[in-house]
C-alpha cells in the first residue's frame, strides 16, 4: 500500500503550491527535489545580508486579485517597481520604450514627434514582416531595433535576428508616456525576505527529500504515492523517446563588490552585440538594501546542453510540433499531473504559474 497521497516531483512554486493545498485538504504528501534546497529557480541565497537572486532576476507582478492575495497569505511585499535601463554603448536608455527613451534617443519631447519618427521608420517593412528583424522595425522603428533589440535579443537566442521567426516579439510595449514603469499589472513587488519566505511557508510541515533525483529511483519512488504532480522537463519524464525539446540557457557570474552602490538601478541590460553578456542584476536593489557592500550578476546566455539547467523553451513551429507529441503520451497518464513551466514547456510569469497550480488544486483536490 503507498504511503502517500502525493508524490511531488519539484519544490518550484507549482509543486509546493499543490503540496501546500494537498496537506491543507488532509492529504499526505512527499516532494523530491534534485537540488540541495527547495524553491526552484526563485530560491535566494543569502550573501553579505542581500537575497541574491540565484537564478536571475525574479520580479513578481500580477493583474490577477486572486493570485495576489495568496501569495501574500505567506509573505510580505515591498512596492518594488521594475524599471530597468539600457546600456548601449554607454549610451542610458529607459525601458519600456516610453517618452523618456524617445526624449534620450532622438531629443524629442512631446509624444507626436516620437509617434512621427516612429511611424516614418516604420514604413521601410512593407508587407508581412518575414523574420524578428523585420517585426520588430515594424512595430518600433530601425533605431530603436538596432540600439535596444538587436544586439540583445542576438545574445539571447544565439541566432542572428533574421533567422528568428517574427512570431517571437509579436508586440513590444511603446508607451507615448514618460512612464519607467516596467509591468503594466497594478500589483508587482519583492517578497520581503526574498523568496524563500514563501517557499518555506508552503512547505511547512511537509516531508521533503533534497538532493533526490526523481529519475535515479523513479521506480522506487513511485511506488510510494497514489498519485504523482511532476513538474520537470515533459520530454525527459517520457525518456526523450521523440528527442529533446530545445530551451535557452543561462551562465550566471556573481561577485560581492566592496561598495555601495554599483549601477544606480537592478537590473541593467546591455544592448549592444559586443559586450558579452545580457544584462547586471544588483539585488540589494530589490529591497531597497543599505548594506556596505553589494552582490551583482552578470547573465551570460547560452545553448542548452544535457546537464545544464533549461531557462527559455524554444517555442518556434519545430519545438512546438515536437511539444505536442509529449503532450499527447502526457495526457494518457491516468495517474500523473503534469505542471509548471518544464513539464509545459512553456514560459511562465511567476503569477501565471501560482494561478495554474492553484486551478490544478480546484480539479484536482476539490
């Protein structure tokens, strides 16, 4: 007879979520968790009295009431407000697109002259546009694609822009506003404590095993529980039997600096094609830290390979086609729930991942 109701695999916000409401409902459930903690890639480490954020930037931000109040049931939030900045050469942008960057770019200062130089740059895409490059000129204009997209986005996909497919930024916020503020969602901030607050408070009182690949005793593990909620990659779950699903990843390099203030903002991307990574994060920032010193980030992307951890799916026509046949061998699994992010294969915001779980609960706890 298995000795729980539940076996979790993943303590990401997904499965620690379904554990949390699983035990509330008086069922007995056990997570695994491949890493040394829990907490997936929101996890904080706690550097110099700064949360770093060890897996990139995590900035909550929700339009959804209900997800708000819960995850505020578990902790606080500070009213941290992404407002990132470009660097292009030296040269500082505001992002979103907004006033303040049109203001900075071309001198302009009210929002019909930036609306004209956009639409007047525009206009060199005629018809459909056919690649990333083209969509993206379509929609904002050739200088601000080649000082704040291309080199970018280059990094990010590793692939030149024109063999992207257009699908991939179908819309880019412009705001005619001189707004900073990143997230359109009335409810954004910083869990105060970093992350890990959360997490431990949803997986109080539940047995959890770290340090426990899920694969390397599936058989033994499975036995244990009535039911599994997996939360890995879809295609490593069924044995790669199709092949692999691609992802992007990331490279992440940290240093404690002995000052203050490194950057002035959080989160700093770097735009131009020659500097070889993506964006600095600085996470005292996030909380609005006083220490003496400070932790930065620089965020390298690269190739996903076998081993390392998978970030981005690659969500174009090929991986999409190979999804669903995962998809498929997924949904014929009677007694298995398939969720989050990898075993989606799908990008989630952070609230768009609690919203999930939390409907998986409805169906499937009651």
């Amino acid at each position: 007879m298995a000795g729980y109701d539940y076996l979790i695999v993943g303590s990401g916000l997904f499965g620690s979520i379904f554990a949390h409401e699983a035990t509330q409902r008086g069922k007995k459930c056990l997570v695994v968790e491949r890493r040394s903690h829990t907490g997936g890639n929101i996890h904080c480490r706690e550097t110099a009295g700064i949360n770093v954020h060890e897996y990139g930037a995590h900035i909550f931000h929700t339009g959804n009431r209900e997800v708000w109040d819960y995850v505020n049931r578990f902790a606080e939030f500070n009213r941290f407000t992404n407002s990132p900045i470009a660097n292009f050469n030296g040269e500082i942008y505001n992002l979103p697109f907004n006033m303040n960057t049109f203001s900075r770019m071309w001198g302009v200062v009210r929002p019909e002259e930036a609306r004209a130089i956009i639409e007047k740059q525009r206009a060199e895409i005629q018809g459909q546009p056919r690649n990333l490059e083209e969509q993206a000129i379509s929609l904002v204009g050739r200088d601000v694609y080649e000082k704040l997209i291309k080199g970018y986005t280059q990094k990010q996909w590793g692939r030149a822009c024109t063999d992207l497919p257009a699908f991939i930024i179908k819309r880019i916020p412009v705001r005619f506003t001189y707004d900073n503020n990143y997230f359109n969602d009335p409810y954004q901030g910083i869990p105060i404590g970093g992350y890990n607050v959360i997490i431990d408070r949803l997986l109080e009182g539940i047995e959890v095993r770290l340090n426990c690949d899920f694969f390397e005793q599936r058989d033994e593990l499975s036995a244990l529980a009535d039911r599994i909620v997996y939360t890995g990659m879809v295609d490593a779950y069924f044995g790669y039997c199709y092949g692999h699903l691609e992802y992007r990843s990331l490279r992440f390099e940290t240093e404690l600096l002995d000052t203050e203030n490194y950057q002035g903002d959080a989160v700093v991307n770097y735009t131009d094609a020659q500097t070889p990574f993506t964006r600095i994060i600085e996470h005292k920032h996030f909380e609005f830290g006083t220490q003496e010193k400070t932790v930065i980030t620089r965020e390298y992307p690269a190739e996903w390979q076998p081993g390392m951890e998978p970030y981005y799916p690659v969500n174009d026509e090929k991986n999409q086609a190979l999804y669903a046949k995962y998809k498929a061998l997924a949904d014929a699994e009677s007694n298995v729930l398939f969720g989050g992010r990898l075993a989606e294969y799908r990008y989630y915001d952070m609230d768009k991942v609690v919203f999930s779980a939390l409907q998986t609960c409805k169906k499937e706890l009651g």
